[in-house]
C-alpha cells in the first residue's frame, strides 16, 4: 500500500523525499557516539545531507584547531550558513575567562560552535562596552558576532535591552538574527507565561515556525537542562536546547557554560540559524550569573 507522506510543518521541507525518510522530528543518527560530547548522548553524524553536494575537501586546521571544511556554496542559501545543511546537531561552548573568574569583572562572552566531530563550524564573540554589561549584568543588550572559519561574520544577533520578568508581558525578550549581517532572516520572542519559559521562533516575515518550552524550574544541579522545541501547535517535538551540567566547580566559580542543540537535517537552514539565536539568548536569560553570582530559576526570579 502506498505510504502517506504528511504535509511539513512551516519551515520544513520534505520534497523528494525517499519513502523510507524518518520524518521530521525523529531521530537521524548514524550509529555510534561521539564521545567528547560529554553527557550529550549525541551521535556522530554523516556529514552530509541528501541533494547537497558531497565535501570534497578536507577539515581546515588553523594553529592546532580543526575547523569543519568548508562547504560548496548552495542556492537560496545565505552565505556562510552552507555548513548548516550538512549537520542536524551542535554543541555550544563558551570559553572560561580568567580575569571574570579572579575578579568578577564581567568581560564580552566568547563561544565555540563545533559539529559532533569536535571540528569548530563558528566562533562567536560578543560586542558590547564594559559599562552595558557590568551595569546591566545579564539583562544586559547585547550583539552577538557569528564568524566562519575564513573570517566572515554570517551571523549577527542583537537583543535589544527588554524585561524578563513575566510581570511585565508587553515588553518581554527579544532577539533578531540577521545572516548576512544586516539581512534579518528570524527572530526569537519571549512568549508571556506564569511559570514556563516559553519562546517561539519566527521567520522573516514574522510568521511562527517553532515553539521552544522549557522547564518550570531551572536548577542546573547535576543533570542538564532541557528546552524542547516543538511544532507551532506544540503536539510534536522537534529538536531541543541542552544545556550541559559542567561540574560543581565550574558551575559554582564561572558562567561559562556547554550547550547542545539538534534539529531536524531538513529544517530550514534559516531556522536553524534562529535555533542557534535562541541558545544564546537562553544561556543570558537563565545561565548568566548576576553580580550576586546567583542564576536564576525560572521567569519569576
């Protein structure tokens, strides 16, 4: 009998797809796991994504770091993005600074952007002024710069200074991602709720693509954090944004912090920028240590 294919979601494409094609929203995992992942449980995937053209070049090393080769460019696609149409999963890491920790000066966040093989596919680094984020702490606006292995900015990110306090639903967070710099291709809002963090993805035109919830208390003790990421309707889940239990002393003396994001391979690759907007804009809102150094539990605190 012929297998039904459902229609995608807003930001999903499944045209051509071959018949035994997981759907959108299941696991796409080669076997095995990569292990440097730490407690990810994150599979190594195929680099690869069907109707792109195969890699022929190999991973690019810069001063002992191993970058992610460089992809042929694809139409429709914003330059630079090219590396998220091969990939499915991503892990976070923002770099520990030295005099943050020995002086509890607040200096500009630093990140790695690595694929499942360890290979860095982006750095980002913020761009704010030692007033904004020592005054504002956490809350602080910020603009986040996305670059690729050959030194270009492709993704921007800009939070604009809002309330994240639930007692003020008109002016929740906000967060616009821009790929190039200075085209907006996304957006993630603050949706108002008495006691989840809730949060939905948009494109462009403004349009809902995606729902990201997470927990109704956020205690990073032991065990990482979950905000699932799921249809407009919320009756399917998608993907999700891990942040990553490092420890109890880096927990307790730094807020430097590990995240892991996965999405579907044939999510939008615009999307899947916004998704990765998204993890920063959770990793102020929730991880990012106040001047008491005390992190906050959930949209009321």
């Amino acid at each position: 009998l012929p297998v039904h294919q459902p229609a995608p979601a807003p930001g999903f494409s499944n045209a051509n797809a071959p018949e035994n094609q997981v759907p959108y929203g299941y696991p796409q995992h080669a076997p095995g796991t990569y292990q440097g992942a730490g407690s990810y449980g994150f599979q190594v995937q195929a680099m690869g994504v069907p109707g792109a053209p195969p890699i022929q070049n190999q991973p690019v090393v810069k001063e002992g770091t191993i970058w992610m080769p460089v992809p042929p460019p694809l139409p429709r696609c914003p330059p630079g993005l090219e590396y998220l149409t091969q990939i499915d999963q991503i892990l976070i890491h923002q770099q520990i600074e030295l005099l943050e920790i020995l002086t509890g000066f607040e200096t500009s966040n630093r990140y790695e952007i690595k694929n499942t093989l360890g290979q860095i596919v982006y750095c980002a680094a913020e761009d704010t002024d030692c007033c904004t984020r020592n005054c504002c702490g956490p809350a602080r606006p910020f603009t986040l710069r996305i670059i690729d292995n050959l030194g270009h900015e492709v993704i921007t990110l800009q939070r604009p200074l809002r309330c994240s306090s639930c007692c003020f639903p008109c002016c929740l967070q906000e967060l616009e991602v821009q790929a190039p710099p200075g085209t907006p291709v996304g957006y993630v809002v603050q949706d108002w709720h008495p006691c989840l963090p809730k949060f939905t993805i948009q494109d462009e035109k403004r349009m809902d693509v995606l729902k990201i919830i997470g927990p109704c208390v956020i205690c990073s003790c032991c065990e990482d954090i979950n905000f699932e990421v799921k249809s407009v309707d919320e009756s399917s889940t998608v993907g999700r944004i891990s942040k990553q239990w490092t420890g109890f002393l880096k927990e307790a003396f730094t807020d430097a912090d590990n995240f892991g994001i996965s999405f579907p391979m044939d999510l939008d690759v615009k999307m899947k920028a916004v998704m990765i907007g998204a993890c920063f804009l959770i990793d102020f809102m929730f991880f990012e240590h106040a001047g008491d150094k005390q992190q906050r539990v959930g949209v009321w605190q």
